[in-house]
C-alpha cells in the first residue's frame, strides 16, 4: 500500500487524475471504477478540465459505479447513475452506453446482482478503481463486518452512514436504508485501487485502513491485501497516521519515474 500526504485535496485530484489520464493513454479502451459521494468530486472536476482544454479522450473508456441505493425512483437527483452522469460521464465524451450501475430498482435484486458482477468480468475488468471511504471505514457501501469476500448484493446501511449521507438529501428520513454495493471481493479484483480521503472526520477510519489490523470492522482495511492500492490524503485525514512521516519521505523519494 502506497500512502500518499499532501496539503490539500486539489494536489491529490491532480495525482489521482494523472494516473487515470496515464492509463487511458495506454489503454483508451480501459475499464474505469467510480464512486460517487464528495471525495472524488475533484478529481472528476480535473478530469473534465484535462477533457476540455487537451481532449483527454473517454470516447472508448467504459465505467462502472459502485454502489446504488435501493428505492429511489428512476432519475431522483441522489441515485448514484443520475449523480455519476451529472458529476463526471455526462460532462466528458464517455459513451452512455459504456456507462454501467448496479440496479437498485431490479425486482430481482440478486439476479441484477449477478448480472453486475458478469458485466464487469465480461468486459475485462476494471483497470482502475477510484474510492471514498466512510467514517465507519466503509468502502463502496460494505459497512462494518461485511464479508472480506463479498460480491455485489445488498446492504442494509448503518445509521452512521444515513446520517453522514442526509447531507445530500432534503433530510435523513429520505435517505433509504439499503444499497446494492460491489463486494470487497469484487474490489479487490480491480487492477489499481485509488483511495482519496479528507477532513478530520475521516482520521479514524483512515488510521484504521492504513494502520489497523485487516478487519471487517473496517471493511476498507482490506485494501491491505491488495497488492496495487493508493490511499491519497490531505494533512487533517492522515493526522491519527503513526507513521505519517514515514509515508512522507517515501513519497518525497520515490523514484520520478514510478508514478502511482
Ligand atoms: C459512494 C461510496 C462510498 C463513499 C463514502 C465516502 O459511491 O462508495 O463508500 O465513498 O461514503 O463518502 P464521501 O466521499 O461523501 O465522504
């Protein structure tokens, strides 16, 4: 695990993006990972800039989404498909086709399911996995004690994590209780894990991914076990680090060539 301490979160977008634009150079047919929430916002703001001023290309990149609540109704403004396209794929040239979501108004919950985790796997899977974390550690909506293996289902959502997300919702009776997430296991299968965190509020559960022991009380610490996971944090994130200074002069050192 590579952890990378900057002065603010513009810094980190622009690291977070340099990798992404590296790899859709490389690879213009790559397979994208994207959360949604506040964390990547300015990376996909970046991201949309490099679009706009030097043609970064997405026509033939493809995408899938984290997480989806349950319950919404198609279009409602905090469904994470309508919240992806207003942020991100429908401001930069990505197909809408090659934009994909997990289902959260499937009758057949796990049969969408299902269907999720074969399209990911149908189309090669994902190169590069862009990530939040929640201050209960979660990552995608896997709270606290999902299985380290999981794939995409169901989860209910823990009161912590209504109450942190009420912020985008008119007030927390309107945020739904469930969500089909990817798994930890689906995750993991991502070829590069990027992790952005910022602010205080998430110092805990970043200590806990980092440093902690791999947990499902903190599902996020299994990134642990990946073996190409960036966690990019801004000074307040990474202040419960024990080893911050460690983490700096490895990255002030590290070889230019290198790259994330
Ligand atoms: C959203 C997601 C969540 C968020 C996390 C942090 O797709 O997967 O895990 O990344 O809840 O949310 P913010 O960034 O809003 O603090």
């Amino acid at each position: 695990m590579e952890v990378v301490i900057l002065a603010g979160i513009r810094p980190l977008a622009t690291l977070a993006a340099d990798a992404i634009e590296a790899l859709l150079r490389r690879k213009p047919d790559a397979v994208l990972g994207l959360a949604t929430g506040s964390s990547p916002l300015p990376v996909y703001d970046e991201l949309v800039l490099r679009h706009e001023q030097r043609g970064l290309d997405f026509s033939r990149a493809h995408a899938f989404t984290l997480d989806e609540y349950v319950g919404l109704p198609a279009g409602h403004p905090q469904s994470y498909r309508e919240v992806i396209r207003r942020e991100f794929t429908g401001r930069v040239n990505i197909s809408p086709d090659n934009v994909h979501g997990p289902d959260g108004a499937a009758a057949d919950i796990p049969a969408a399911c299902q269907a999720y985790e074969d399209a990911i796997r149908a189309a090669g899977g994902v190169d590069l996995q862009l990530l939040g974390i929640g201050t209960d550690g979660h990552v995608g909506f896997n709270e606290p004690v999902s299985s380290l293996a999981s794939r995409t289902r169901i989860k209910t959502l823990v009161e912590q994590t209504r109450r942190d997300n009420a912020r985008f919702f008119g007030s927390l009776a309107e945020v739904p209780h469930h969500a089909v997430t990817q798994g930890l296991g689906t995750i993991l299968e991502a070829r590069h894990v990027i992790l952005v965190a910022a602010g205080a509020q998430k110092a805990q559960a970043v200590r806990d991914l980092v440093e902690g022991p791999v947990a499902a009380i903190c599902t996020a610490s299994v990134l642990q076990l990946h073996p190409h996971a960036t966690v990019l944090l801004d000074e307040a994130a990474a202040s419960s680090l024990r080893l911050a200074d460690y983490y700096r002069h490895s990255y002030d050192n590290k070889p230019s060539w290198q790259g994330l």
